[in-house]
C-alpha cells in the first residue's frame, strides 16, 4: 500500500487515479473464499464453481495491473498519470498480491502445525 500511496501522493504526481487498484485489492480475494465456503466436499477432482471464482479473481488481478498503464498511456499531450506513478502502482500491486497469495498458503492448510515449514 506504501507504493500505491507514493504514486499517488508524490509532489511530483498528485494525481490520486492509481488508488482505484485498491477496489481490485479488496475485490480480488473474495470470488475465491465464496467458493471454498460453498464447495461440495463429494470428491471430485475439479470444482467448477472454484474454477469460475479463480477465472473472476484473475479478472480481477490483471485489472488491476492494466489500470496504471492504461491511465499512463492516454493521450502524450496530457496523460492521466505519469509514468513514475505506474510503476510505483505495478510495485505495489505485486506485493498485494505476493502478500494475498502467502495468505492462501498459510491458512488453506487445515490440519498442518505452523512449525512443519
């Protein structure tokens, strides 16, 4: 979030566009925790509501690292943001989603002692 605040914050930027990522942040996580609630436990190998739920989080994922750099390459004269408020977004987008991910793998197993790393 330091990343995303930078690019936007910056005396140089100050444009508050890039903080629309942070709707993607809180969005892209729940499709995902829905299914696993709702999941029937019959022994299948493929879960299809799941596998919907991940197709709408990746939708989500790469809105939200196309929304910087669409904003970036608007029209040269007058672009929305600037380049340097792209990147510190895209920097800020992977380590959300590096951050979201862990979160997944730490808590996803059950029955595992923190300790068996």
């Amino acid at each position: 979030m330091t990343f995303v605040i930078l690019g936007c914050a910056l005396p140089s930027y100050q444009v508050w566009w890039p903080f629309f990522v942070v709707l993607f942040y809180i969005l892209s996580p729940i499709p995902t925790l829905v299914a696993r609630r709702v999941s029937d436990n019959s022994g299948n190998t493929s879960n299809p509501s799941l596998e919907f739920a991940i197709f709408i989080t990746m939708g989500f994922v790469v809105s939200s690292f196309a929304l910087p750099i669409v904003l970036a390459r608007s029209p040269e004269k007058d672009p929305v943001i600037q380049w340097g408020a792209c990147y510190l977004t895209l920097a800020g987008n992977v380590v959300v989603y590096l951050t979201i991910v862990g979160f997944f793998m730490a808590f996803d197993q059950d029955d595992s002692d923190y300790s068996m790393w």
